[in-house]
C-alpha cells in the first residue's frame, strides 16, 4: 500500500514494497518486474517517480534493465541472519497500557510479517523507573517499536538511540511515527449522530493518554460545526478497560444522552453492559459507537458500529520506516499517517424524540 499523506517519500514506498517482493520470492531470479506503465497504474504513481524506485533497486544489482526485454531480477540475495526487533509496550503503571486488544492484534501483525523478513519480533514491558537501555541490550535488538504512555525521559532515550525507533500508535516529536487518521474518523462517527438526530451525546477519553486526544478534537469540531449545544456533548473519562467504559456510561445514562462514543471498542463493551443492565435496547433507546481494529460483539450480539484503522497497513508502515533508517541511516522524524474510517454496523440509529430513560 502506497500512503500519500504520510512525509515518506512516494519512491521509497514502492522501492521497499518491489524489493520485498524481490526477497520473498515474488519475482525470482530471471523473473520479470512489471512494466513501468503498469507500475504507474497498479500504484497510481507518475513515471518519474516509477523509475526512481527502480534505479535504487538498480543501484543495488537486485535488477538489470534490458531495452527491448524490460526490468529482470538479478537473484535473490542471500539471507542474512535473524535481527531482534523490540516491541516497547512503555505503561504507565502495572495495570495500564491502553487498549490492550489493539496492541495484542498488532504484535500479532507484526510477527507474521517479520517472519517474511527473517526477523524476530520480541515484547518487553517497560514501567516508570526501568532501564531501558539495559532492556534493549538485553534482548540484542536491532530496531526498537515503542508503544503506550512514552513518558518525556522514555523518548529522551528513544532520540538518543543509534539504532532504528519508530513510536506506533502516537506522536512524538523528533521520531518516525506511525498514527491513524482518528480524528478524521471520529469526525465522521459524530456527523452520522447529527444526520440521525441526536441532540444529547457522551464522549468517553482516556485524558492521560497523547494520542486519545485527538479523537475528541474531530468529535468536538464536527459537533460544534452542526450549530449543538457544547454542553450537550458530556465528556467522561475512562482507562481503556471495559469496566471504565461501565461506570463513565451509567453517568452518562443518568444524563440521558441518546448516544455514546468511546475511545476504544473495550471501552465501547461497556457501555453496552451498561446499557443492557439499565434496561435499554441498543440501538433503538442508546447508539454506541466504539474506536478499534477488530469487531466486537454487541448487546444481544449486535455488532460495534467503529472507527476502524486497518493493522496491517499500520504494521506495513512501520516496517517500511524502520527498513527505510536501516538502509539510509536517517533518523529523521518522519510521520506516516494510516487511514481510519467510520463503519455503520448495527449499534447505531435514529435518536428517539423523547430522549433516553434514565437508569
């Protein structure tokens, strides 16, 4: 996948992608690449930037181009050894360390593609007052991924490393990052609020957390852009934990709001549980929208409407920036930004004129 709203150069997308078909066996030795012309349409890119992902993979003898022939592979170059890269999972305290679904699915995502690359993925826990350099040594790792609640002496460390960093899932200044477009997506969760008429909603956050921010922002903007009341949008907090999403969605019943946003599908489980136990049919008296990466069930098994990112494509980028710093040596904070977009399941409806029955 070519991302064009990420700072990573249109080229270097397609050379990394080429090349690891290259070393996977996609095109084998002798085998033909795809012509320009169908590089251009298979990836919607201009000529000139085509032939300058093929000159890299010229200049390092994967490729010969032939006039008349088109662009052969040399060989598959010789697989070198095995490199531990670090999944940082950077917590707060023992019992956080955000949406832990999310970041189970995404390691999970990411094993199976550094398998492909001959790479290990290995997990370590980090809490306030742990020595991570001590960690990284420990675990001979080539690459760190950095993750969770980076406190302000983590990414101190992290700028100060001489190996490839990249932070998922967050935004750090003077670091590679891969982010989603959540704000986008949680924008357009409340927009179909507003065309379904509801004029009391709740937002459940996780305050603590950089990167659950700006969920809220999109949320709140495109709240305000409708001509809503801003003290109709109630804001709760909660830990990222279905029990949090419990309690924050009782006071929000309370409030009688006819619709929930929840930072994270977790969160989003229980509001369900708690609109189940007071009494109230989801959709039909209570929508519930959640933020995540897989689905989950609902109240009598309806499924999360969600702001949806693809983990794949998030673990995709990551990759390609850590493979880009390996190759250049550059470190330079590069933001590639992975699309989110909102997915109208089953949770969500028309609000009820006369509002929801408080428990």
């Amino acid at each position: 996948m070519i991302i064009r709203n990420g700072k990573l150069p249109l080229y270097r997308q397609l050379y990394q992608l080429l090349k690891e078909d290259i070393l996977n066996g996609v095109y084998p030795r002798g085998a033909l690449l795809p012509s320009e012309r169908l590089l251009c349409r298979q990836y919607q890119l201009d000529r000139s930037t085509v032939r300058r992902a093929l000159s890299v993979l010229l200049q390092e003898n994967l490729i010969e181009r032939h006039q008349g022939q088109g662009t052969i592979v040399l060989c598959d170059p010789a697989r070198r050894e095995a490199e531990n890269l670090l999944f940082l999972m950077c917590k707060g305290h023992p019992r956080y360390g955000g949406d832990e679904t999310f970041y189970i699915h995404s390691i999970d995502m990411l094993e199976y593609k550094l398998q492909k690359q001959n790479d290990r993925l290995v997990y370590a826990s980090v809490f306030p007052g742990d020595d991570i350099l001590e960690i990284i040594k420990r675990y001979h790792a080539k690459a760190v991924i950095a993750a969770g609640a980076l406190r302000k002496t983590t990414c101190k460390i992290l700028r100060s490393l001489h190996i490839p960093v990249v932070v998922y899932h967050a935004k750090v200044p003077g670091l590679a990052c891969v982010l989603t477009d959540i704000q986008s997506g949680a924008a357009a969760a409340c927009k179909t609020l507003v065309r379904y008429g509801h004029q009391k909603v709740g937002y459940i956050g996780v305050p603590s957390y950089n990167t659950a921010q700006t969920p809220l922002c999109g949320f709140r903007r495109e709240w305000l852009k409708s001509g809503r009341d801003q003290t109709n949008l109630l804001v709760e907090s909660g830990d990222w934990t279905e029990q949090s999403g419990y309690h924050a969605a009782i006071r929000l019943i309370r409030a009688h709001v006819t619709a929930v946003f929840a930072i994270s599908d977790s969160i989003a489980a229980g509001v369900m549980r708690a609109a189940r136990e007071t009494g109230l049919s989801v959709p039909r008296e209570l929508s519930v929208i959640g933020c995540g990466y897989i689905s989950r069930p609902g109240a009598g098994g309806a499924a999360l409407s969600s702001v949806y990112t693809d983990v794949g494509e998030m673990a995709n980028a990551t990759l390609m920036l850590l493979q880009y710093q390996r190759q250049t040596g550059s470190h330079h904070p590069v933001d590639v930004i992975v699309p989110a977009q909102f997915i109208n399941r089953h949770s969500v409806a028309k609000a009820k004129t006369a509002g929801c029955a408080g428990a």
